[in-house]
C-alpha cells in the first residue's frame, strides 16, 4: 500500500522536455504545476505502458471492452486534438489503439510524451492535452466515468477561476481503471486526495 510523503509530488514532478512510454511495463507518473491558462491538478496523471496483452489483435477494441467493464464507457475513436485543452468536470481515459503520437501534457510548460499503440493514459481533470505530432494511423479509444458528458476547455486565463471550482467537485474513481481493482489510482490518487482534504481541513 501506498503511503503518503511529503515529497511525492517533487518526486513524480518533470521539468518540461520529452519522454516516451513503454520503458518499464509499471505505471509511470507526472505532475504538473498550473500553466497559462491551465490549470492542471494536484493529481497526477498516469501512464499505463503496454497495457494490452501482446496476443490481442485488435487493440481498440480491447480497450473499449476492458473501458467498459470497469465503468469507464468508451465514447469515441479519434486522435487528439492538436491544440490545448482540458476538460474541468471530468477525468479522461485514452487507449492507443494504433500507431503513435507524441502529446503535450499540461500545457506549453509540461512536458511532451510519446505513446504507442496498446498504452492507456489516465488524465485528470484540468490537465491540458495537445497532439504535437503523430502517425498517420494514430487514433485512441477515448473513456469517461460514468457516462460523463466531457466539457471541453482551450488556455484561456479567464476560465481558469471558475474551471479550478469544477475540478475540485470532480469524484475520485473508486478503482482503478485498467486493473478494475487495486491500482495506480488507489495507490497514488487516494492518498493524494485524503492528504489534500485533510490539508483544506486544517
């Protein structure tokens, strides 16, 4: 079990620059301080390398398969879009179900992360996404908790205030996404929320 430290965030937190999934099977994690326009979340967001077994040959559909039967229902197939933005009222679920892409994460000062067919990537609320570059047959499976309808938001400073509101009424998935049980998010995302409420408390 995961126990909270105070120098978890410093620990998982990167300087803008690039990084590739796919090195290590194991759950990988970034945070992200706010950036213009972004709010970005204390949360972290949180890469699953290879997440489809290697036998599996249609990957998309595995992910829409495995999405659902977690609670997480899969509501489109595309790329991303190529511009920043976030969504305030919901987390987001992505599956890469062919090709790679290399995307931005957490706005102009974040950090570029290049993913792979067969790797998923948990995006909390608020952080800011942005297709930089990618194969011509890219696309991912893209999820929601709960049948959320997600609202979409570009860096713009004047949403940021009202946007940090949303975030925060956002709920904390019960399990994680990938594994339906124990998982990155009731490893890292749970202790983070109880430390922050009880920070709030104090």
């Amino acid at each position: 079990m995961f126990t909270y430290t105070g120098s978890l965030l410093s620990m998982m937190s990167f300087a803008a620059g690039t990084f590739a999934a796919g090195a290590s099977t194991s759950p990988q994690y970034m945070t992200f301080q706010p950036s213009v326009g972004v709010p970005n979340n204390v949360l972290p967001l949180i890469i699953y390398p290879q997440a489809v077994p290697d036998e599996v040959e249609d990957i998309a559909h595995y992910f829409e398969a495995l999405f659902a039967r977690h609670q997480w229902p899969p509501r489109w197939r595309y790329p991303v879009f190529p511009y920043t933005h976030y969504h305030p009222n919901t987390h987001e679920l992505l599956g890469v179900g062919a090709g790679w892409a290399q995307i931005l994460f957490g706005g102009e000062t974040g950090r570029a992360v290049t993913v792979y067919a067969g790797d998923a990537v948990l995006i909390p609320a608020g952080v800011g996404h942005q297709q930089l570059a990618a194969s011509e047959d890219f696309f991912a499976v893209g999820a929601y908790p709960g049948n959320m309808e997600p609202d979409t938001k570009r860096d713009d400073p004047a949403d940021v205030a009202l946007s940090l509101t949303k975030i925060a009424r956002v709920p904390l998935p019960a399990c994680d996404p990938i594994t339906g049980k124990e998982g990155a998010v009731t490893e890292i995302w749970h202790p983070l929320a109880q430390h922050q409420a009880t920070s709030h408390a104090d």
